[in-house]
C-alpha cells in the first residue's frame, strides 16, 4: 500500500489474506494469459497454466517482482 508519510509517499508491504492472494493470482494468470500471442483464450490460458506449473511465465515474474519490491521496501514495515 502507498501511504504519506512525513511528505512522502512510501510503498509499504502489507500481508494479504487467503481469499484476495487467490484473486490476485487468478488476476495475474488471466492478465498473463492475455498477453500471449495465440489462437484464442483456452490455448492461452492452458499456456500460461503450463507455463505456471514449470515455474516460468509471466504470472511467476509478476509474482516475483511483487514480492522482491515487498522484500526491498520491508524498511517501512513498521509504518502499518
């Protein structure tokens, strides 16, 4: 979450629940799947679902990169 903080912005790390990691990790498979150059939305998504399972795709990078920049801000933690 961005918050102000003595008159600047800081991206703080926030833990999520169960329910919405699910939402954003089938938001980050559908946005990925999109992406993709194919023929129509189930090779796609069956792509990326491959993809997924091999521990590549641009649902793992979104992933990784949201949680490298959790890991690089985790200084602001305290300011929940």
């Amino acid at each position: 979450k961005a918050r102000r903080i003595g008159g600047s912005i800081h991206q703080v790390p926030i833990e999520i629940g169960s329910t919405q990691g699910k939402a954003l990790a089938i938001r980050w498979l559908l946005g990925a799947s999109r992406k993709r150059l194919g023929q129509n939305m189930t090779f796609k998504l069956s792509f990326e679902l491959v993809d997924v399972a091999k521990g590549s795709g641009n649902a793992i990078c979104k992933k990784e990169d949201t949680h490298s920049m959790a890991e690089a801000n985790r200084a602001f933690a305290h300011f929940r």
